[in-house]
C-alpha cells in the first residue's frame, strides 16, 4: 500500500519551569524523568545519518511497516515524506513456524526493496496481563530482527509510550489520536489505516526525532 505525500518538519517539545514552588518528591520525580529521556537520546549519538528509515509495528498476525525519507529543508529541522506504508499478513491457519516465516520473508522482501537506512522496532511492554502473549510477540519480533540484520540494517527500539509521547504529545494516546498525529506530521490527505501502519510511521518519526535530538545535544556538548 503506497501514499504520495508532501513533507513536514517535526517538533521537539521543551519543558517548561513553573513559577511555583514545587515539593522535593515531585522535583526528584522530574530530574529522573529529564535523566532518562536524555539517557534515550544518547543512545542515539552512535547511529550514523539515517535518510531513510522503515518503523517496524510488530505482530504475529498482522505486522504494520512504514518507510520515510529525509527531504532537503530550509529549516534546522529536517522534513520527511512518506515512502511506503503496509502490513505483512501471516494467514490464522497456518502453524507458529508458518507465521513466523511469512513475516521474516515479507520484512526481507520490504528491506530489499527500499533499502532503509535503520530499522525501528516497536519494544516489548514492561508488563503483560497475558504472558503468552509477550511470547508470541517475542517470537514475532524475533524474526523481524533477523531478517533486519540479514540485510545489514541496524536496529532500534522505542517502547509504545515513548513513540506515543514524542509523536503526539501524550504518551497514552488512543490509536486514532496516533493515526491524525502521524498525518498531520506527514501531510497525509486521510490518517494511515489499519493503525498497524500508522504505529510503524510513528516508531519511524519517532527515531527521526531522537536522532536529530541526539545530534543538537552532541554539538552543544563540543561547543
């Protein structure tokens, strides 16, 4: 499933002080909240300049991929446009071993194709009310690991809160919330659909975020 579409600028959110004292338990609170996402962005200083890059929304029964690529801007954000979005379907019937295979074959053939620059994959929850459920994600996300380096693509993970909070602004948003997020970022004409597409755009701009985050905070620290 393909969409032509023209190209944004992503917009990093920046914390506000407040103008009223705080108690110690909510200022502790805070500094490890800052600690961490800054810890997360570090990580990203390592990763060369990604032009294009394909978000992978992990499932075993459907699993959402999306592709965007960097396009020149005049601004010091950089602008993206989308490429590719679509789903790899593994058919109910057929067996766990089965599945697995249409989804490692169907990733291989989308990395063959468009070449991505990293690969971003949606991480497991911290917590699951079916255990066997993080199994069989486990399994799922498995495959399309290795098929990402079988093509030589390095990978990236993001948790599902974190994508929600840097794309739309709520790290609890609901699935249509991230659907008009991830339009609106795009300048799609309507919101990607099925939502597996939509949360593969969004891993995607997410990192895309991150990454240009990762490289202010390196040259502030050399200046």
């Amino acid at each position: 499933m393909a969409h032509q579409a023209s190209t944004t600028s992503l917009s990093i959110s920046m914390i506000q002080t407040r103008q009223f004292p705080l108690s110690s338990q909510t200022v502790q609170r805070a500094r490890g909240r800052a600690d961490s996402s800054l810890r997360r962005v570090q990580k990203l200083r390592g990763f060369s300049a990604a032009q294009r890059v394909l978000g992978v929304d992990p499932g075993l029964h459907i699993t959402g991929y999306g592709v965007i690529e960097a396009q020149p801007s005049v601004t010091a954000l950089p602008s993206w446009k989308l490429v590719e979005g679509g789903v790899l379907r593994a058919r109910a019937t057929d067996t766990l071993p089965q599945r697995l295979q249409t989804l490692h074959d169907g990733l291989a053939e989308v990395l063959r194709e468009h070449t991505p620059d990293i690969v971003v994959i949606e991480d497991l929850f911290s917590t699951y009310a079916h255990p066997r459920s993080a199994l069989l994600m486990a399994h799922a996300r498995g495959v399309l690991m290795l098929a990402a380096q079988e093509a030589g693509a390095p990978v990236h993970t993001f948790t599902p809160n974190e994508v929600k909070q840097v794309v739309s602004g709520n790290g609890h948003a609901s699935k249509s919330a991230m659907q008009n997020a991830v339009r609106q970022h795009l300048k799609l004409a309507a919101p990607p659909n099925p939502p597996d597409v939509a949360d593969a755009l969004a891993l995607a701009l997410c990192f895309a975020a991150r990454w240009h985050a990762a490289q202010q905070i390196g040259e502030a620290t050399t200046i």
